[in-house]
C-alpha cells in the first residue's frame, strides 16, 4: 500500500459487524498473495470498490 496520511477511526459498531469483519479479513488472508492482512487495509479496500461502485454508478444515472 502508497505512504501516505492516516487518520485513525475510533467508533463503535454492532458486535455481529465486526465478526463479519473478521471473517472477511480471514477470506482476505487465505485468497490473496500478500502477506499479513490488516483490517484497516481491507476496510480501505472494500471502501473503495464501494466508492468506485457509487461513481459508476452515479455516472450511468446521470446519462438517462
């Protein structure tokens, strides 16, 4: 992952969300060639797909 700025998150989220979040990192951990996955990266990760995901599709509203 690019150096770059970080700012930390500190928030409270339901117990079953970060089970889920486990279980993705653990997903993220067995089916990818890196090496030691971090939560913070795959939140980062599934973020972004999410954000590009919003655009596409913002983009496509906007034509019609």
């Amino acid at each position: 992952m690019m150096d770059q700025s970080r700012v930390q998150l500190n928030l409270r989220v339901p117990i079953e969300t970060v089970q889920k979040l486990d279980e993705i990192v653990e997903f993220y951990q067995k089916n990818t060639k890196f090496g030691r996955v971090y939560k913070g990266d795959v939140l980062t990760d599934i973020i972004e797909k999410a954000h590009a995901a919003m655009i596409k599709q913002s983009h496509f509203t906007k034509q019609y």
